[in-house]
C-alpha cells in the first residue's frame, strides 16, 4: 500500500461536474493499542469503474497532509505512518482512471495518544528578536540511553544537540510567520521519539498608539499607550522625535 505525501495530489482533480455527484458516507476510525489509526468505509458506495480507495489524512498539529491508496475492494485498512500526540482529519474517497472522485466519506478526527517517554517541548520566551525553546526529559527515560536530539522547525531538521541540552534560542525567525517546533530523541538503542509540537506566531512590535493636543497655546502635550504585541514587557525606553518644517 503506498503512501505519499498529497496536499493537493488527487482532490485537486476534481471537475465540477463530477463533484455534484458525489456521494458521502460516514467512518469509523479506532486508535488501536499499537498507536497506529484503524480506519473502516465499509458505507462508502461503490462505483464500478471505480479504480482504488485513496485514505486522505492530515496532522493537524504540522498541518502535514498523506494518502494511503489501497484496492478498491477494500472496506478497511490500518494507518501505520502517525505520529504520537496529534490530531488527524481523516477520509476516504474512491477514484477512477482519471484520478476523478467517484465518492468521498466526510471527515473524522481522531487524536493518538502522546508517548510517556518523548520530552516535553515548550517556549519559555518569545520577543521579537528571539524565542527560547526549552524541554524536560522524561522521568521513565535515562540520560545515558540517549544518543542526541534533534529540532525539527516546520518540518525541516534544524539542529542536532546533545542528550545533556535542554535549551534552544532561535534569533531569525520571521515577523508573523508560524512555526512548528517538533524535537526527536535518539536513543541509543535505535528507538526515536518526537515531542508533541509546539507552534507560535513569531512576534512583532508595533508603534505605539499616540495622541497629541495643545495645551492653550504654550505646550504640545503627547501621549502613548504600550503596544499588544510587544510581548514579556520588553520595553526599555521610549524615544521621542520632532520633526520641524
């Protein structure tokens, strides 16, 4: 059964006059003791120029989209390719020669369940120079069992760090862009486990809101307010200018 990646691989192939004719049907998904998503479509209708089944899911947590395609004989299937601790949007659509949708479930979600040894990732400060990034390793895990971390920032590897790191500072992120932090541990046995992500706008500092009225005809008073976005309180001074023409 393979498995690509698919934000917009075979939904996009959709004309419109097929897609009023779609019919929809309902799913039943169960996280099995494995971690892995079971996945039933048993009420899907079958078409009979249908070609395959195509299992749509996407991580809501990284926004990370996949499909398993697998025999359109087939009612049921088993995801295998999840993550621990995130929350997927799931559904299933046949499609025929053309990759044209024939008919489609509506979605489900499901979340698994977090491991109780992957290390709990969060941002202790954000501004908007830098964001600090700390984890905690977990009790059940011994700092000799690992090998190294590794930072993931919106999906791509970012760093490698020793077991005995437990802080990170970005300093050239994007003003108003999303990241996605995801940290992997490797411990020396072959096993790897990913934190469950963490995301955040990356912060930026506004001007101040300012008012400013003349007092009779002797004094030019202006005023200011704090700016929302400036965050922690990480104002040093203010400076102000006249401009004279």
């Amino acid at each position: 059964m393979p498995e690509f990646d698919s934000d917009a691989l075979l939904l996009h192939a959709i004309n419109s006059q097929t897609q009023t004719k779609i019919q929809r049907a309902k799913i039943f998904l169960q996280l099995l003791s494995n971690g892995h998503i079971f996945v039933d479509w048993s009420d899907l209708p079958k078409h009979q120029n249908s070609r395959q089944c195509v299992i749509h899911y996407k991580s809501l947590n990284t926004n990370r989209s996949l499909s398993l395609c697998v025999s359109r004989k087939t009612k049921d299937a088993v995801i295998e390719k999840v993550q621990a601790g995130h929350l997927y949007d799931i559904h299933v659509c046949t499609v025929d020669e053309l990759n044209r949708v024939l008919s489609s479930s509506e979605h489900a979600q499901i979340q698994t369940v977090a491991s109780n040894e992957a290390p709990l990732l969060r941002v202790t400060k954000s501004t908007p120079d830098f964001i600090v990034l700390e984890w905690e390793q977990s009790k059940l895990v011994k700092l000799l069992d690992i090998e190294m971390y590794k930072l993931r920032i919106n999906g791509a590897a970012k760093v490698l760090l020793p077991p005995t790191e437990n802080k990170f500072i970005m300093n050239d992120g994007q003003f108003g862009k999303r990241y996605i932090f995801e940290l992997e541990m490797y411990r020396k046995d072959g096993k790897t486990i990913s934190s469950i992500p963490v995301m955040i706008n990356w912060p930026g500092v506004t001007l101040p809101k300012r008012e400013a009225f003349i007092n009779g005809s002797k004094e030019l008073i202006i005023s200011w307010e704090n700016p929302t976005s400036i965050h922690d309180g990480n104002v040093e001074s203010y400076t102000v200018r006249f401009i004279l023409s």
